[in-house]
C-alpha cells in the first residue's frame, strides 16, 4: 500500500521552506541550492527553487524501496 502525502508546497521556495521541507538545517539548504545538481534559480543574491524543479529533484535522488 502506498502512503500520499498532502503537503502544501509554494510555487517558489527559498532555503528556510526547502529545510522545513526536507528537516535539515537552514546551512544544510544552502549547501544543497549551491550545489550543481540542485535546480536553483538566482534572483539577485536570493536563492530559490520551483517546487515543480524541487518535486522532480527528489525524485531523481530517491531511493525506491519497497
């Protein structure tokens, strides 16, 4: 059986909504949206991420198991 999760995700999210997101640190997004592999969007010094990108990103860096 699989579990649904109904989780509001903003269209755009910044580093704080990315590590509530994820439970990690506010450090710990920065060093993920600073990576290569993270699909970041740069508005002036802000970093930030379409939860379209976002949703996508973690699914490619998921594990299936099961």
């Amino acid at each position: 059986m699989e579990k649904e999760m109904n989780v509001s995700v903003p269209a755009v999210m910044n580093a704080m909504q990315v590590a509530k997101y994820l439970g990690i640190s506010k450090q710990g997004a920065y060093n993920l949206m600073n990576s290569e592999s993270f699909p970041t969007l740069r508005v002036g010094k802000r970093l930030l991420v379409s939860s379209d990108r976002f949703l996508e990103w973690i699914g490619k860096h998921s594990n299936d198991v099961g």
